[in-house]
C-alpha cells in the first residue's frame, strides 16, 4: 500500500481532529514536511471541509511554491511556529489544536503543565512511565505570527518536550513524521484531560510537584 500524500494526510487529519473537537470553527492547523517541502493548510477555513486542492506547498524558507486555485485562501497564520518545529527539532509534521482541555491546563498552571506515573507518559517520545512531564505555558498575543519568538524561546528551556502550550488558546505538538506527531498529540491531549479531570476532583496530576505552580480560582480570573 502506497505512502499517502501529505495533501491527503492533512485533509484526513483535519477532519479526524474536527470531530475530537480540537478544530472547530476555522480553529487549528496542521503542516507536514515531505521531501524537502512543507505542506500546509490554509488559514481560516472549516478544517473539515478542506480539500487536497487547498492545501498550500512552501519551501524550506516558508517562500510559497504552489498556491491553492480556490480565490481567497491564505496560508496558515501559523506558519512561522510551524517553522519553529521543523527548524529546532528538525520535525517531519506539526499540529496546532484549539482543545478545551489544553486551553483549561493553561490556566490551571502558570509556567509549566506537569504530570507523572498517568499511562499515557510512555507514549510521548522519551519518556517512561516514572519520567516527569513538562510542557511550557507561553502567553497568548493577538495574532498568531507574533507567538514565534516565545516560542522558540520555550522550546529550547524545555528540549524534551515535544509540545508548547498557548495560554487561553490552545498547543501546538511535532512529531518526526505525520503519524508520530498524530500519536504525540493524542497522548498530550489525554493527559491534559486527565488533569482536568482530576483536578476538579482535588486530585493532582503530578506527584511531589517540585515544579508546578497552580493558578488558585482567585487569580486565575484575573490572569
């Protein structure tokens, strides 16, 4: 069976990460890179309905090589932190989710979403089960392309995390290639649920918690 294009992986994606619920309403986006070209889908747009015909093609300097026909569709307003991932971690695919969930952890924690000894641990890359997890907590701003610098800045604090969360907005998670980023982000998403639920629980997510700095109710509705 033969390797599908990346047009294909993004369509099927973006519609498999619609109905999880972590690109609604023209929210999210995700970038392959494949023999020396990146692949990307448009900005703002219902990312179910895409077509392979929509996707945009970039060279490795984010310059477009091939635009959709379709008038007004514009590449991805995510594109220089996508560029983040295939820059610094030499990534092969990038994700960016709009989840609930990963926005909620945001604001439950202040620097760094934390969690240990959940299953889910040993299927992020270079983690075991008793491996700490850390995700840094950057600040949102109001338009996606001034996100870059913090970061790019959070993902060499924090080299073995495969993901950087946006506060009151959503993650973005790389894998080495479109199926590993896929199983990164399904494995982040578990966890950020599982935190929330425990959470709401009285429960912590992170046992011994050297790092975590919780957000109580009082200042998280004033961050």
């Amino acid at each position: 069976m033969s390797e599908p294009t990346p047009q294909r992986v993004i369509t099927e994606l973006s519609r498999q990460f619609y109905e999880q619920g972590w690109a609604t309403g023209t929210g999210g986006g995700i970038s392959v890179r494949h023999d020396g070209r990146v692949y990307m889908a448009p900005s703002g747009v219902q990312k179910e309905r895409i077509a392979e015909d929509d996707i945009f093609e970039l060279d490795h300097e984010g310059n477009v090589l091939r635009s959709p026909e379709k008038p007004g569709l514009k590449v991805s307003e995510c594109s220089s932190l996508f560029y983040n991932a295939y820059r610094l971690r030499d990534a092969g695919a990038v994700l960016h989710s709009h989840s609930v969930h990963a926005v909620m952890v945001t604001l439950l924690n202040r620097d760094v979403f934390e969690c240990t000894e959940l299953e889910m641990i040993k299927g992020l890359a270079g983690h075991g089960y008793y491996d700490r997890v850390q995700v840094p907590i950057i600040d949102n701003t109001a338009r996606e392309c001034d996100l870059a610098d913090r970061m790019a800045q959070a993902m060499e604090e924090y080299p073995r995390s495969h993901a950087v969360l946006v506060r009151r907005h959503g993650v973005y998670i790389w894998g080495r290639d479109w199926a590993h980023a896929k199983t990164q982000a399904e494995c982040y998403h578990y966890l950020f649920e599982a935190a929330v639920r425990m959470h709401a629980l009285g429960l912590s997510a992170a046992v011994g918690e050297p790092h975590v700095h919780l957000v109580d109710a009082t200042s998280a509705k004033r961050s």
